[in-house]
C-alpha cells in the first residue's frame, strides 16, 4: 500500500513483462518495485488523485502509456495516452485482463478482470459497493454495474 490512503498498486506480471494498475502515490517505490519486468502501460480503474497520484511520473520515467477511460478525464485532470474502452483485452505475457466499463463511483470506472480475480478499483468493496457521494456519481448506476458486471462472474473470482 502507498501513499497517506494506503491505497493498493497492483503489478500484474508474466514472462517478464506487466502492467501496474493504479500508480497512486510514492513513485518511487513503485519504480523500484518494477525495475525486473518489462512494464508496458499504467492502467487505471478510475480518475481519482488517490488512484492516479503518480502515474503521469511513472507513465513518464517508464516511457509507457497511461490508460484511463476517457470519462473520467475531467475527474483526474490529465488525458490518457491511450484511452481505455470497455471489452479491451490486455495482454501480459500469458496473461489476459479486460477492461470493464463500471460506472458509478465516477463515470469512467474500469474494472480488470482475470481468471478468477478482480481488480475493482473503488467500484466494490469487502462491504459492498464505492462511494456514491460525488456528484458525478450514481448508487443506482454503480449497482446496476456490479449485478450486470462482477456478480455473474464465477463465485471463485
């Protein structure tokens, strides 16, 4: 966990290559935590600072693309080099991530979702879903994207 709201960095990694999701904060560590793989792009669940903090000097150190969903652009304060677009299939290596559109907590929260794991960002919680208290946010849109989208994927996840 990084940063004053320890938040999670992921670093999904496979033959040698990975991407991170969500650079928070503390760059740095996130740099030295990377430096054995070949890292190909930042990619983030949604716009917030506390899940974007770092990312333009790690995009940048890395020289790889920052990927957010082009809704949430105006949330984060900086446009994606490459924006994210739902049912996009990553590849890292041997492994695959798609992006899923969740919107609710922002317009342009992403989810990743892999064989049996889910990187949700702030759309799903231990107990229950993402804040809803923003006004660009909707409990009504942030629910329909967890029964449409993460609760049909398999109990195991």
């Amino acid at each position: 966990m990084v940063g004053s709201l320890e938040n999670n960095v992921y670093i999904v990694s496979s033959e040698g290559q990975a991407v991170i999701i969500d650079a928070a904060a503390e760059p740095e560590r996130i740099l030295e935590a990377t430096e054995r793989f070949h890292v190909t792009a930042i990619l983030t669940t949604h716009g917030h600072h506390d899940h974007v903090g770092a990312a333009a000097r790690v995009a940048r150190t890395l020289d790889v693309p920052f990927r957010l969903h082009p809704a949430d652009v105006a949330i984060a304060g900086m446009d994606p080099d490459t924006p994210l677009s739902d049912g996009e299939v990553i590849r890292i290596g041997t492994v695959t991530l798609t992006a899923v559109h969740t919107p609710g907590h922002t317009p342009g929260s992403t989810c990743f979702v892999s064989d049996g794991v889910v990187f949700s960002g702030d759309t799903l919680f231990p107990g229950g879903p993402g804040a809803t208290r923003f006004p660009y946010s909707d409990f009504d849109t942030i629910m329909r994207s967890l029964d449409e989208h993460l609760f049909t994927l398999d109990d195991a996840t």
